[in-house]
C-alpha cells in the first residue's frame, strides 16, 4: 500500500510534468514561427504564410477580426481565436477546442511601430498554432504513467517480500529450535547465520544464554544431589537410633539417644542453614551496596571462635569498598574459623590498599593446603581428610559461600602459596572504582 500511494503520486506528478514540458515546447515553437512570420511581413504586400515546421496554422487576423492571410492548413477557418493580446502584453498562449478538436495557439499582437510601417498603424494579431498532440489529447500518458506505477508497485512488493522474507528466515529457524529447548535438554542451541548482522548476534547471546542456563542448571542438579546425599547421613543416623530405642527400650540409654538426637538435629539445622545462604547468594538479587570499611570490620565486627588460637590483626590505612557488610563480615568470619580450625599457634588478618584493589589476607600456620587441592576446598560439601578429623560436624559449605560473596562483590578469593600454613587472599575493588558486570 505504502508503494502504491508513493508510485501512483509520483506517476501523477510525471504526467503533469510531461504535459507542461510538451505544451511549453510547442508555445515556444509556436512563438518563435509568429514573430518570424510577422519580421518578414513588407508593406503593399500579402504576407505569405508557408509554415516549414510542424505549426502549420498561421493566420494574420486585422482590427476588425478578419483573416488577411492564413497558410494552406488554417485557410477557409474562421479565426483561431477570438482574444486579442492587450497591447501591454502583446503575446499569449491559449488553447483554443472546438468539436472538431482542440489547438494550442499563440497570439501575437503586432508592434504598433510595425503596424505603422505595414498597414498604416492598423492593428494586427498573427495567431500560430498546432493541433494539440495525442499526449495531450487522448489519455494515453496517464494510462502510460499508472501502468509503470502499478508494475513498480508490484515488482518493489515482490522484491520487498523476497527481502524480508529471506531475513526473517533465520529468525524463524531461531523461533522453531528455542520452542523445541526445554529444561529436560539445554544442550540444544539456535542455529547462527553465517553473517554477522543484528540476527546473527542475537543468535550468538542466545546461544551463549542458554550455555549459562545450562551450566547453572548443571550446577543446580549437581548441588541438590550432593546436598541430597549430605542430608540423608545424618537423617539415617538419627532414624537408627530412634529405632534402636523403639526396638530395645530396656538396652538402650534413653537419655543418650537424646542427647545424640539433639546433636544430630544441631548439625542438620547448621547445615540447613548453610545451605540456604549458599543458595540465597547465587540466586536472590544483592541488596543495595553500601560503603563498608574493611579496617573496622576486622578490628570491631570480627567474631571468633572459642578455639585457643589467637587471631593478629594489621590494617594499613583506610581499606573502604562498596558492598554488603553482613555478608563481607561473613568471608572473614569463615576464613578465620577455617584458619584457626588448622592453625597450630596463630592466626594473622591484614588488610591493606593495592592499586585499586582492597586485598584482606587471612593466614595460619598449620599443615597448609596442597596445591591440587586448592580448588577442591571451594566446591560445595567439598572437606579435606584433615578438616573431617578436626570438625567433624562442619558442613563443608563455609569456603564455598566466601567464594560466592566475594564473586558477587566483583571480587576474588584465591589460596597463594605461603612459606608455611595456608594464605586465603580476597580481592575486591576499592570504592570509586568502575565495575562492569
């Protein structure tokens, strides 16, 4: 539609310019032919009127409307017009019809200095004209012009509807591979084209979407299996003693399978718990960032464990990064109760300024960490030989949920190697540093 209307305006706006052009050719023919005629005109002498163009009416009309001379053509008719140019506008074009036709004339009106020199200053009118041609005439321009219109129209819709139609193609193969995706198997990706354009990358981002999809779907999968496992340890523990004290009520001690009841019930609340703030920080959106100051929170906020292991601290300068000071508080509550859990005389806590970076260290001197191992430590669930035989209740959990906090703090927590013990090291930007998701 939008073709059409724009192709039909143009085809009328070419019509009219093609007709004003012819009749402006012609006017000018017409024009050029009178004032000829009228410069070869001589005094006593009939002017001949033998036309050498295609304007072949000339008539030589005198003041009182008779035709003096006419060419073969225009002899025998009555005058070509009746108007007669005014005498401060001696020439005019007109288009003069009759039921015979119609015929574009100009009428010139003869100087008054040369009706003096040929007819004793009696006025004369030279009317030239030509019968109007078949483009002005019949309608064939305008049939001419809509036809193109209607023919472009047709062939900008085809070559649009090609366009388009071979554009969206790839989206809708995107359309119909996304539909056949589900959560049963996000291993499928959309096909990408092979250009690179505004389709092709949005193919690529939902490609790599649905590889992050499946990788925390993955991940989702493999945690809820390990912490299934974690929990129906103790779950089964705690049903065999209850059964044993259904079973055998006279030979076991009641108040034993109480209190290791309890005991049991402590462990699966702590892992419970663990295990939702494990899941709160990789799922539910942070809260507002606020500026935290790590030298206050390892001086004044630090909480320690009852273990006899003291805990040195050294701050250098003022160590300000924007985040969430229950959770910052949390990474450094888990590093020091991790340290001091292997530790053998002390621990030691320093924060300080590296470019623009707040680094916090929390060393111990212990047996250390292998290097293969380093990883490990940070999976969920995921415990040492060595920290099961100090803490045997622990959840496992406590590395992993620092390392969450600290990436969704734009930062780090990495192991480095240390002359003895183990060295957790965190990284995070300092305040007024830009950070792009």
């Amino acid at each position: 539609m939008v073709s059409l209307i724009v192709f039909t305006v143009i085809a009328v706006g070419l019509d009219i310019m093609i007709r004003n052009e012819i009749r402006d050719d012609i006017f000018r023919e017409t024009q050029r032919v009178a004032i000829e005629w009228i410069a070869s005109m001589k005094p006593g002498l009939p002017p001949a009127a033998v036309p050498s163009t295609e304007v072949n009416l000339l008539q030589l009309v005198d003041s009182r409307g008779r035709v003096v001379s006419a060419s073969p053509a225009a002899a025998g008719r009555p005058p070509l017009s009746t108007v007669r140019p005014p005498h401060d506008d001696r020439i005019l074009h007109l288009t003069e019809c009759s039921p015979t036709g119609c015929v574009l004339v100009t009428a010139t009106r003869v100087s008054p200095q040369e009706a003096r020199f040929v007819w004793n200053g009696d006025s004369h009118v030279v009317y030239a004209g030509v019968a109007e041609p078949p483009a002005l005439a019949t309608h064939i321009l305008e049939i001419g012009t809509l036809t193109a219109a209607l023919l472009t129209t047709a062939f900008t819709t085809w070559m649009v509807w090609a366009l388009v139609g071979r554009t969206l193609r790839p989206v809708e193969a995107i359309r119909e591979r996304t539909s056949e995706i589900g959560v049963g198997d996000l291993s499928m990706r959309v096909p990408e084209p092979p250009y690179d354009d505004e389709i092709a990358r949005l193919a690529r981002t939902v490609n790599e979407t649905l590889a992050r999809l499946e990788k925390a779907v993955g991940q989702q999968r493999h945690f809820a299996s390990i912490v299934s496992h974690e929990l129906k340890t103790p779950v089964a523990g705690l049903r065999i003693q209850l059964e044993e004290a259904v079973l055998y009520p006279d030979r076991v001690d009641q108040g034993e399978v109480i209190q290791a009841g309890l005991a049991t019930t402590e462990r699966l609340r702590a892992l419970i718990d663990d295990i939702l703030i494990f899941a709160r920080i990789r799922t539910v959106a942070p809260a507002p960032p606020e500026p935290v100051d790590l030298g206050t929170l390892v001086y004044e906020e630090l909480i320690t464990t009852t273990r006899p292991v003291p805990v040195r601290t050294r701050v250098r300068n003022e160590v300000t990064v924007l985040g969430n000071r229950v959770q910052l508080g949390e990474i450094l509550n888990n590093l020091v109760v991790n340290a001091q859990r292997h530790a053998r005389t002390g621990v030691e806590v320093s924060a300080e300024r590296r470019g623009d970076q707040a680094v916090v260290t929390v060393s111990d001197d212990g047996d250390g960490i292998a290097p293969e191992a380093r990883e490990r430590v940070f999976q969920p669930f995921v415990r040492l030989s060595d920290g099961r035989h100090r803490d045997p209740t622990g959840s496992g959990l406590g590395l992993a949920i620092s390392r969450a906090i600290a990436a969704d703090h734009h930062g780090t927590l990495e192991i480095e190697d240390s002359p003895r013990g183990a060295r957790f090291v965190l990284r995070l930007p300092l305040l007024g540093r830009d950070v792009t998701e």
